[in-house]
C-alpha cells in the first residue's frame, strides 16, 4: 500500500466523527455571501473556485499561513467571465498549499476527505480527495456546486477528479487566461474545469476559452483557429471514423490491477461503437516524472521569493532590539514561518537544480526530456502540432503500429483508487521521506500531457472490483475495493473540442 504524507493540520480530522454539516469534508474554506445568479449561458451554475484564484472580496490564501489575510481587490479573467456568463461563486476550495501536492493533505486548512461512499456502504477510515485540486473535486463530488475550477500543473484536476469519481478537463496549455491565477511554475500551470458531466464541464470551458491579453503566455487567436480546423479536418466527429491510441508505456509496475478491468470496459464499448483501438508507444514517458519535478520545482522557488514579508502576505517582524536593516532576518524568519514543508522542499530542490553545479545535470537535462517527451507525442498524433510545426510530421506517425497515427490517447488516469488520509499518529519522520516520495508516483500518468501542453480529460470509468482483471492478486490492499476509478482522453495541442467529444462517449 501507498502512504501518504502526514497532514499540516491533522486536528480537523480527529474532528470529523462529530461533524455533520455540508462541509464535512473540509472542501470549502470559505463561502461566499449570497447573491443572485445573472443571465447568460451560465445562468443557474453554482462555481466553487480553487483558493489559488483570485476573487474579489473573497480571501484568496492558496491554503498557505503566508496569504493567511490576503484578499485581492479584483477578480482573475477566468472568474469574471463565469460571472459575466451568469454563473455565481458560491465558495472557495481547499488546495495543497500553492498547488504544490497529489493528495490535498499540505494545506493550512487541513485535508481535504473524498465525499465518495463505495456501494457496499462499509464505513472505511477517510480517504484523501487527490491533489492539488481536491477541494475543487470534492465539492463538486458531494453537491456543494455545479462546476469547479481548479489548477492543473502536473496533474492537479485529473488526480483528484478519478479518485472522487467526477470530471476534470486540463485544456491546451495558454487556452484558459491565467491572469490572477498565483503561480506555481509559469510553463505548466493550466486553469481546469471540473464537473459531474463532461456536457457541465463543455459549457464553463466554452465560457472560459478565450484569448486575454493580460495573459502573455496565452495562445493567439491565430493558433486557436488554426489549431481547431487542423482539429476538425483530422476527425469528422463520427465514432467510426476515431482511431484511439493505447500506450503501453502507461501500465508501469505501480498501476493497481484493478485499475485496468474498467479501462478494458471503457475501451470494449467504444470499439462496439466502431472506434478502432491501436496499440502505441511513447518511449520516452518514463522520464516525465522526475522532468516534471526538475521543472517545476525550478519555477516554484523562483515564483515564490515574492512572498519576502516586506511586499506580500505574512510578515514576521525580528526580534526585539535586533538591527532592523537586516532585512534578510524578516525574510529569513517569514518564510520558516509562512510555508509548509512540502513548499520549502521544493523551494530548496528548484534552488538547487538552478545553481551553477545542477544546472546542466538537472535543470536542462530535464528541458531536453520535456523536449522529448513532446515530440514522442507529435509522431502519434495525426493532428500536427501548430506549436512546433518544424518537428513535427503529421503525415507519418512513427510510433503506431500501423504507421497511420491516432486522433486521441486513452490510459488510465492513476495508479491507483483513492488513498487513505493518514492518522495524525502514523507518521515517523523516517517514514516521511518514503511516503512523501510514493504521493509524487501518484502523478506518473498525468505529468507528460502536461509537459506537453496538452489538453487532457479524466472522466469516470466506474469503480475497482477485485477480481476482475484477470490477474493475479497484487498484495495491495486497495484493490478491488470499489472506489472510482478515472480513464483519460489526451489530445493534439488545441484539439480540446476534439477530447471533450471522446470524453462523452466514454461516459
Ligand atoms: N502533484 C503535482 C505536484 O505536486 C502536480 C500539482 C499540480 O498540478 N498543481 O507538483
């Protein structure tokens, strides 16, 4: 079994027995006051938005004790879009702290407990929602709103979607504006969208998909349109005519075998409809996860010396009597003091991946990869890719078996069904280091789409039954325990029409 690690605030769970009210499950951290929904194609939609977005007049605190206080004065594009389109902000929702997190336990707010109840209504210790979206997925899952946006970087929206058992779309990197959205690392970070349909998910990202020149990495209205008639002239949108990519590569050592049994279900409908299902290969996927975590860390420590006390959030003042020009002291004593562990890992592996001694080893050798692992899409997809279009050659998709390419990918969306929140008492230090390590495996499937910029869907393909996969029992105790399980639909960057219409026919 997968540990995980020890939660920030581990008193919100010995409190959970006692607590009866919407938000047992620690989703919302704070709720908006109530107001009527306007008009537009979003009239009636209630909105939980990720405490990594701005609102206006509503805390944004990214679940950390350094934005503890901070409310900003406006609201990010993508809120003030659903607003316009009619839809209302009912809340904010949990996170890990600056997204940085696969199961929504390092929040200043406490973890997030999945509001899904296998069937055979056995009272099972507290699961985790996923990470770092979980609060996003957990409200949607337990009917505290219609639509949440949430942050996806490496996987934050799929995650926590497949372990709650509802939807979560990661569009093409640059569709969605990521004005007032805090960062984390500037080359992944996504705004996504989760839902309990993918129709529910289709109507907010049709709202949210539009070009915003606060934005500078958004894509131009030029490679949107581009993009989408390369799109539409690749597929027809008829079943029949859909070529779906398996990797093999997806199926590492740590999947649960009872993952795959309802990804075969997923896959023998479709091909019922007249889907044809082609084996592939993406060799270099292997080297996704420890690239991912390079990277991305690499950006985090440089996006979070912002918070230094003087300019943002939390301020620890030096002690009594000390010289006040040492300001490195209040940044010093700040920052020990406003992040959690799991940030100052990071902060101090991305510093250490940019000093002169890593850099080659670590932080261009994992941009090489990233490289790579992007072309290793291009050769599948028979959509070219408008972002690289030297590199990459429709015409011949090298790694099918059958040399004609695949309009999308499908595999699982995790290893493995929902893990349990640990007990506040279960964590050595020693054990720390092995679990923290085993919650980054968790992302294995959900980091190369995001190195590559492209639009990924996780949608429900029921729950895991032990005895079902046809193999061997695999000593973990999750499986089979009939928790959800998620499958995700990948696409050619800009082809997330495309993705969504898979998406619904694998519902
Ligand atoms: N779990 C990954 C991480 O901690 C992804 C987080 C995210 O997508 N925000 O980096």
């Amino acid at each position: 079994m997968h540990r995980v690690p020890r939660p920030h605030n581990t008193r919100f769970l010995s409190s959970l027995s006692s607590s009866s009210s919407s938000n047992a499950y620690n989703a919302l951290i704070s709720h908006a006051p109530r107001t009527e929904h306007g008009n537009g194609p979003l009239k009636g939609v209630n909105v939980a938005v990720k405490d990594n977005i701005c609102t206006k007049d509503l805390r944004t605190t990214c679940s950390s004790r350094m934005l503890a206080d901070f409310t900003p004065p406006f609201d990010a594009t993508v809120v003030s879009l659903l607003r316009e389109a009619g839809a209302r902000v009912v809340g904010k929702a949990n996170c890990d702290e600056f997204g940085m997190g696969s199961l929504n336990v390092h929040s200043s707010h406490g973890p997030v407990v999945n509001p899904f109840r296998p069937s055979s209504g056995s009272t099972s210790p507290p699961r985790s929602a996923g990470g770092s979206s979980g609060g996003s997925a957990a409200a949607v899952a337990a009917g505290l709103c219609d639509v949440a946006l949430g942050t996806d970087t490496g996987g934050s929206v799929r995650l926590p979607a497949s372990y709650c058992g509802v939807v979560g779309f990661k569009p093409s990197y640059g569709l969605l504006s990521r004005w007032g959205v805090v960062s984390f690392a500037d080359s992944l970070d996504c705004v996504g969208v989760l839902g309990r349909s993918t129709e529910g998910v289709i109507g907010a990202f049709d709202v949210l998909n539009q070009f915003d020149l606060r934005d500078p990495t958004a894509a131009s209205q030029e490679l949107r349109t581009q993009a989408s008639d390369l799109s539409q002239s690749s597929w027809d949108g008829d079943i029949k005519h859909l070529r779906i990519g398996v990797p093999q590569e997806y199926f590492p050592t740590e999947l649960s075998h009872s993952i795959t049994a309802p990804l075969r279900k997923v896959l023998t409908a479709l091909k019922k409809k007249g889907a044809t299902i082609v084996p592939v290969s993406l060799p270099r996927t292997s080297y996704a996860l420890s690239a991912y975590y390079v990277i991305s860390s690499a950006e985090a420590g440089s996006n979070m010396v912002r918070y230094d006390g003087v300019q943002y959030g939390h301020r620890v003042p030096p002690p009594p009597g000390s010289d006040w020009t040492k300001t490195a002291r209040v940044f010093a004593h700040t920052r020990t003091e406003g992040f959690g562990r799991e940030v100052k890992k990071r902060v101090l592996l991305g510093t250490y991946a940019l000093t002169a001694d890593a850099f080659d080893n670590y932080f261009l050798q994992a941009q090489r990869i990233r490289e790579l692992i992007k072309a290793d899409f291009d050769e599948v997809f028979t959509a070219p890719n408008v972002l690289r279009p030297s590199s990459s050659s429709p015409s011949q998709p090298t790694l099918t078996n059958d040399g004609q390419g695949v309009h999308v990918l499908l595999h699982p969306s995790a290893i493995r069904t929902a893990p349990l929140l640990p007990s506040a008492s279960s964590t050595t230090s020693a054990e720390g280091e092995e679990e923290d390590l085993s919650s980054y495996v968790q992302d294995v499937l959900t980091v190369p789409a995001s190195l590559g910029g492209l639009p990924a869907l996780s949608v429900p393909a029921g729950v895991a039954q032990s005895g079902s996969s046809g193999q061997e029992g695999t000593g973990d105790e999750e499986d089979g325990d009939g928790w959800p399980v998620g499958v995700s639909v990948v696409g050619q960057w800009g082809c997330d029409r495309m993705v969504l219409d898979v998406g619904r026919a694998v519902e």
